[in-house]
C-alpha cells in the first residue's frame, strides 16, 4: 500500500522485479500476430508491457487475454479463481437451495392435489426451518 511504484499484475505473473529481462523474454508473441496487435482504447502492445510491465487499461487484460492466459498457466492449475467459501456458507446455500426445491415441489403436489405428498414436504420444509432458526 506504501509502496510509491505501486503493483502491476504483470510484475507478478513475469515472475516479481523489473530487472528480469529473462522472464519478459518468455512473453512469446501469439501466431497470430499479438505483436503488431494494440489495445483499441489505450493503444497499448505486447511490446509496451515488456518494456513497462504493466497494461495501459481494463481492456488490455481482454484484448491480451490469450496471452495472460498462458502466463496464469504457468504458474496456476488453470485460468479461474474459485476462491475458499467461509465455514458455514456453503452449508447455508444448500440449506436454502433445498428450501426453495422443496416449496416448488410443495407447490406442484398442491396444485396436482396430492395431498400425502404436500404433507410429507410441508414437515420436511419444517425442519430445514427450524435447523435454520436454530443456527442463527
């Protein structure tokens, strides 16, 4: 936060400081011309991320998406953060999901009038409640 040079995404997936000309020499052009390709709202290159190791924009990070995506590669089983769930939060969304599954079916054996079934997933619906209100 301190730091006057502030952070570059770049930095960190070429591998840390600006004096590693070996890891900006790995950035390989794509066959299909990424170095002549420019960023259409920045008018940033491939070749001006090597040379400042940073992207000009937001839409840097699409216009050189396949390129970054090689980067992210390399260093990472694949290109999406799934990110850790809090303790509880997953268990409270598959509370909830089964909540809502069980008020449709609920509400299909009410209109199909089968009352047994409506009876059965009214109690079910119950207890997810009150497990509900007792966790909270």
């Amino acid at each position: 936060m301190t730091d006057p040079t502030g952070f570059a995404l770049a930095d960190m997936l070429l591998g840390g400081s600006s004096s590693s000309s070996g890891a900006v020499a790995s950035l390989a052009p794509s066959p299909s011309g990424a170095s002549s390709r420019s960023c259409p709202q920045c008018g940033f290159t491939m070749a001006d991320l090597k040379k400042v190791r940073r992207f000009g924009c937001g839409v840097c990070y699409v216009t050189f998406r396949e390129e970054v995506n090689q980067m992210i590669r390399g260093m990472h089983k694949g290109p999406t953060h799934c990110g850790k769930v809090p303790d509880g939060l997953m268990e409270m969304h598959q509370r909830n999901q089964r909540l809502e599954e069980l008020r449709v079916k609920l509400e299909q054996a009410v209109i199909t009038e089968n009352y047994e079934e409506a009876a059965g997933l009214r109690d079910e619906i119950r207890q997810l409640e009150e497990k509900v209100a007792q966790t909270d």
